[in-house]
C-alpha cells in the first residue's frame, strides 16, 4: 500500500468534514477526490498561553490513486510539538535581534528546542525569502520587490510576513502563519527537502 503523506487543511474539523463530504478535497498526488478514511493518532500541541491542544486529525484516502493523507490543521507544522504561531513569534523576535536564550524566556519554552526552530530558519533563510516572495508576487502582482533587511532572517520573516497579507488581502481573512503552514505544506522547518508547494 502506498505510504501515507500529510496535506495541510483549514484547523476548522468540522469545515474539513463538509469539504470531504462535498467531495471538494483533491488528492495533491493525482487531482482524484480523497474520502473519509479514519484518523491519525492524537496528539497534544502546545498553544500560545492555554492549555495544550489535542488533535486526532483526520485521515483521507484517494479514489483514484489510492493514496491516504494526514490531513493536518493549518496552526501546526510537520513534527512540531508548538503551534506554528509560537514558532512565528520565535522567528519574528530572533528576526529583531534577539539570541534563543530571550526568545525562549519571552515564550515560555524550552531554550534547546528555540535554539532548533531558529538554526533550521536560519539554514532554510533563502529559501525562506526566495519561496515566500513568490508567493506574495503571485497574489499581489503590483507588490514593489521586497528590500534587504538586516539579515537573511530578517529577509525571510519580512517575505513571509508580505505572503500572509497579499492572501489575506486576496483570500480573506486568516491568521498570518496559518498561511505560512499552508504555503509550505507545514514543513517550513522540516528535516527534508521536499518541494513546498508552488504558488
């Protein structure tokens, strides 16, 4: 059987069940209609100042291909165990100039797994930038190029941050780094270097 891949949905469970039920969710492998196909495990993720929250996110399988996906609410990213908006304001005030040390105090984690979100940010920085401008020039045409700042960090929170307002200007509204998960199919921070996807 094929193995299972993740695909990124709105965090609404009860939006993603009338979706499926529409059949209104494609396969991102072949374009055939994914189904109902049981849930992933739960699992707790830590959110920004309540307690953790659990997900059992749902499972689909693809008509034509057969395929099942995880399909993982937008306010995650892939094998984090923190809401991708922590991650966010982690990246946000390391992009100000702030060491891991005082980004962990600020948000209340741990300082290795800061000090991990921000080495993996710093390595993918171009990426970042290059991904995330694309993005924002494909839903904002008329978007003037996005100027140097004063590291690649910083570059690439900024491209982010430009992406995230040209869709909500062009989509409606949604928190900014739901966009963010969903532009990078909720890997940006991820071990590999799978494509994310193109705007």
């Amino acid at each position: 059987m094929p193995e299972a891949s993740v695909l990124i949905v709105s965090a609404d469970p009860e939006r993603v069940e009338r979706d499926l039920a529409a059949g209104a969710v494609g396969c991102p492998d072949c374009g055939g209609v994914l189904a109902r196909w049981g849930h992933a495990r739960a699992r707790a993720v830590r959110a920004e100042q309540s307690a953790p929250i659990w997900l059992r996110p749902r499972r689909a399988r693809c008509g034509s291909c057969a395929r099942s996906h995880v399909l993982l609410p937008d306010l995650v990213l892939l094998r984090r165990v923190d809401v991708v908006a922590v991650i966010g304001s982690a990246l946000l005030l390391a992009a100000e100039g702030l060491g891991h040390r005082r980004v962990a105090r600020a948000l209340g984690r741990p300082a290795e797994t800061v000090r991990d979100w921000l080495r993996r940010a710093r390595e993918r920085a171009e990426r970042i930038r290059v991904h995330f401008s694309a993005w924002a020039h494909a839903l904002d045409p008329l978007l003037a190029p996005l100027e140097p700042g004063t590291s690649a960090l910083a570059d690439g929170v900024e491209a982010m941050a430009s992406a995230a307002r040209a869709a909500q200007l062009r989509l409606g509204r949604r928190p900014v780094w739901s966009f963010v998960s969903a532009m990078t199919a909720g890997a940006l921070l991820s071990n590999t270097n799978s494509p994310w996807p193109a705007p």
